[in-house]
C-alpha cells in the first residue's frame, strides 16, 4: 500500500518510519525544520506549504501525470501581473512537478553563472524549506553547444530526476540569447517543465511560447518600457490554479479564519492587494508599441549599433570587455558590458554620467555569482570581499561597466560614450570626485547638475540626494 502523510512533523515523521520499515511505500511532506530532520533520516520526503499545497504535492508524486500536456491542462494558459522573477516562477510550477524528488536546472549560456548561480540558487532558496542540494547548478559553458549538452547530461542523470529546467532567455549581462527552442526540447523529451526568465528578452525579441515550447515565462514591465513595478508570470492554468501565493493580502482569498485560508481561484490568488491597474494597462501598452515597431527592425538596429559599438571599443586598448560566448554567430542583444584598467567601475560611471551626459550602470547587475565568474574572482577572494562589506567597507566590490541601447539609442550616443572613455583612459578625470562610504559610489565634489523640480513637493536637494553618477 502506498501512504502520504501530509505536515508531517515529529509524530508523522515517527509513524512514516514504523512504515517504512515495514516495507511500505511512504511519502511524506513537511516544510522548514521539520523538513531538515526528516531528511537526515533517510525518509522519502519533499517540501509542502500549507495543507492544501502540500496534499497536491502529495498526489502528483504518488500518482505522476502521463505527460507534461496533461500537467499544463491541454495548453489553456492564464496570466498572472505580478512582481516576479524566475525564482517566483519556480515556486508556482513546484506544486505541480512529477516527481517525488525536486531538481531544478539553470541552464547557464548566454546567462552563463547568471543563470545557474543566481537565479537557480534564488529559486532554491525561495521554494520552502527545500533542503541545500536541490537545485542542480550548471557552470557557464564555452558555447551554445556545451551549454545543451551540459543541460542533456543533467536530464539523462537518473539517480537525481529533473522537474524544472529554469533559464534566463537573455544574458542582461553579456547579452547572448539561449537556444531556448533547443533547450525545451530536451526537457520536454525527459518530462520536464520549461520556465523562462525572459525580462531581459522580451523588449528585444519576439516570443512565442508554443512554437519555443516554453511552458512559463516571466516578463518585467520596466525593461519594456512601462512604467517600475508591473510585469507578468504566464503559465499553463493547471499550474497556476492551486499554486500557493507568494503574497497574501485582499482579493486573494474567498474566506480566512484563524487556523485556515481559502485562496480565490487563479489568478486572483496571484495578485494579492490593490492591483497595478495603470502599470497593467502601461504595460499592455508597451508590448503593443514594440509589435508594431517590429522585433526584426529592433533586432537589427541593436546589432548594427553593437558592430559599430565593437569597432570603436577594439581602438581603446584599456577597455576590456566581458563575453561568454564570441563568434560570428552568437545573438546578443544590444549591450556591452567591459571593465577599465585601473579605473573602478563605479568611479568610471560616475565620470560619463557628470562629464559626458552618458547614464551606464555599473556594479554587478543583479548577477554577483556571473560577473566574479567572468573577472576570475576566486573563492579565497569572494570571502575577503564578503568580510569587508560586513565591515562597511564598499570600496572593494567586483563589479564593471554596462552600456545598454534601445529603441532610441542612436550612432551619436555611441560616439559620446566611446568619446568620453577615451578621455578618461587619456587623461583621467576632469572633477575632483569623492567617495560614498556607504555604497562606495562615486561623486562630484562639486556637483552643478541640477536634479528636477515638482510642483507641491519639496526640493530633492534637500533630501541629501545628489543627481547620481550612474549606478541604479
């Protein structure tokens, strides 16, 4: 007989093993501490939330779906405006895996350890009280080929089942595009689900999720566009529809008492509290506005502006830029991102942003792991970085350079950035600029830039806020 018991604390995990060890099959799901103890004793165990998430998780795993088609509902998919990332994405798509034993890939390519290292791990992370080794990370491959073979050889490992394949569509770092098509069809081929993080994709390529046979993406509205604070998580609507809610708040539930929550159907459940109706509509608004532009006049004004950008950037023999992939072949999206030698990256920032009117961001860009990955940080250095910081001490943070074009980006910006790099590899700074001990930005000491004025609200300046020099 096979049993499942659900919340299993220290009583179920004591009547889990009496029945076990009489040779029965036992599920059991727990969360958080209870979930750690359990593991250490050898018990068949997975992660559960609440009582009704964790019974689902329960009955997929006893009894596995035939088919990914059958998990996704026959293709009927709905759509849920929320703040996300692929590591919310994640979360949704685990209640619904087939298999009793939870992994996760983060397919590292054009991503490379931005992928596999940061989202992968943060996906880890934020699925509840899921023990350290459940997340199967992928070093940065040399190519799109490696890239695929590393991401088949995972699949194919049969001692470690694989639910999700979770990948960046776009590098927001170097800029190259993952075989996504590639990619979907191996997961598909081995039963698993495919969830992409398409926020640095979508404003630059056209996606079409049936024909990619991506299973969920998730999209962000400001890099479309549309205003900060709206994007999108778009999923078949047999995951979304008992999925447990990242965030609890009105319109989420039909009924609450003290010991229980009924969550609303989906995808009210997903979008708890006032909703963003203007950052909705902006939103819908933007993807619009880049349809009829046209994903091939955009493709094709980044990459000339990127061959241009190159040709100008091989004439500073102090700027090195950072790549995962190179070749004549590799898609990448309108971005450079490259360091200056003995120039820190944000004292570099700051000097085009308030000698050169040039905004870049510098820092490591939401992708830590990847970015000390591509500077060659070592661990024994990671860790003295690690301990400084908990010091106070900003001034030693990896980080680079990024220019980013778009839409409106035109040959005449990229000449005043490659101007304003010479200049300061030439002759170094113009301003005298001192350093902010508490981000270990930089600015100058006399700053003359004026910040905007609003009508009924009081000035910026006297906030303490300076105009800014470049990080965001």
């Amino acid at each position: 007989m096979r049993f499942a018991i659900v919340g299993a604390g220290a009583i179920g995990g004591y009547l889990g093993g009496l029945l076990a060890r009489s040779g029965e099959d036992v599920l059991l799901v727990a969360r958080g501490p209870h979930l750690r103890a359990l593991q250490t004793q050898g018990l068949r165990v997975i992660a559960g939330g609440y009582p009704s998430r964790a019974a689902f998780l329960a009955a997929i795993a006893l009894e596995p779906p035939q088919s990914t088609q059958d998990l996704a509902g026959g293709g009927d998919g709905e759509l849920a405006s929320a703040l996300t990332t692929v590591a919310a994405l994640a979360r949704e798509v685990h209640g619904t895996l087939r298999r009793s034993e939870l992994g996760l890939v983060g397919g590292s390519g054009g991503g490379g350890g931005d992928v596999a290292r940061a989202k992968a791990a943060q996906a880890a992370r934020l699925l509840d009280g899921l023990a350290d080794d459940v997340a199967l990370l992928l070093d940065p491959p040399p190519n799109s080929d490696a890239l695929l073979m590393a991401v088949k050889r995972a699949l194919d490992d049969r001692s470690r089942p694989v639910g999700i394949v979770a990948v960046t569509g776009a590098s927001n770092v170097t800029g190259e595009v993952l075989p996504i098509s590639e990619i979907a069809w191996l997961a598909h081929e081995h039963g698993a689900l495919v969830a992409v993080d398409a926020a640095q994709l979508a404003p630059h390529r056209p996606i079409d999720m049936v024909a990619m046979g991506i299973d969920c993406v998730a999209i962000s509205g400001h890099k479309m566009y549309a205003p900060f604070g709206a994007g999108a998580l778009i999923a078949p609507s047999a995951v979304l529809h008992d999925a447990e809610p990242m965030l609890a708040g009105g319109g989420a539930v039909t009924y609450v008492t003290l010991d229980d929550v009924q969550w609303a159907p989906a995808p009210d459940r997903l979008e708890a509290g006032s909703p963003n109706v203007i950052g909705a509509v902006a939103l819908a608004a933007a993807a619009t506005a880049l349809q009829e532009i046209g994903f091939e006049h955009i493709a094709a004004h980044e990459r000339r502006l990127l061959a241009y950008l190159d040709g100008r950037l091989d004439d500073l023999p102090h700027v090195t830029r950072l790549r995962l992939w190179n070749g004549a072949g590799v898609d990448r999206l309108g971005l450079s991102t490259f360091v200056l030698d003995g120039t820190h990256h944000a004292l570099a920032a700051a000097v085009l942003s308030a000698e050169h009117a040039v905004g870049v961001r510098h820092g490591c860009f939401c992708a830590h792991p990847y970015i000390t990955h591509l500077l060659g940080v070592s661990i024994a250095d990671a860790h003295t970085i690690r301990e400084r910081l908990r010091r106070g001490e900003h001034r030693d943070i990896p980080g680079a350079v990024r220019a980013s074009f778009g839409i409106g980006t035109t040959v005449e910006h990229i000449d005043r950035l490659v101007d304003g790099l010479t200049a300061l590899c030439e002759h170094g700074p113009r301003l005298q600029y001192v350093e902010d001990a508490d981000t270990g930005d930089y600015r100058p000491v006399d700053d003359r830039r004026m910040l905007p004025r609003f009508a009924l609200l009081p000035q910026l300046e006297l906030a303490g806020i300076s105009a800014g020099c470049g990080q965001f």
